[in-house]
C-alpha cells in the first residue's frame, strides 16, 4: 500500500497497511533509551486514515502513552 501526502505535507494511509501490530510503550525504547528514528502510525480519531510518526527526541511516554492506551499506535512488526 502507497503512502499518501495531504494538502499540509502530513504523511498518511487509508487504511493500515499489512505487516503493522498495535504498539506498546516497551517498543519505544531500548534499555531505557528511545528508538529515536522509528517510525510508527498513529490512527486519527475519526480511524479512517493512518498518519506516519516517527520517534524523536521531544517524543515522551506522557504524549504517547495515552495514545497507545486507546490503541492507536501502530508499529511495523520486527
């Protein structure tokens, strides 16, 4: 599946691709340090399209925690 762009730039998929699981907070980091690169979807509220993220430094558990408790974080399975 092609990974489309909207009118602001923001990177998104219709529907979420194969090969994706649901995200845990354990998956954005490694001995305690963050995967600072990774990409990740996360499904917009309406849950009809998947928008592309990826892992930077001012990515926080605060941000993203509540994300992934609504199951809303998606990642590439390894």
């Amino acid at each position: 599946m092609q990974c489309l762009t909207d009118q602001f730039g923001w990177k998104y998929y219709p529907s979420l691709p194969d090969g994706y699981r649901l995200a845990k907070l354990d998956d954005f980091h490694t001995s305690g340090r963050k995967k600072i690169g990774m990409e990740y979807l996360l499904e917009n509220s309406k849950g009809d399209q998947y928008e592309l993220h990826q892992v930077t430094e001012e990515t926080t558990s605060n941000k993203i925690k509540p994300l992934i408790e609504e199951s809303r974080v998606y990642i590439l399975k390894p």
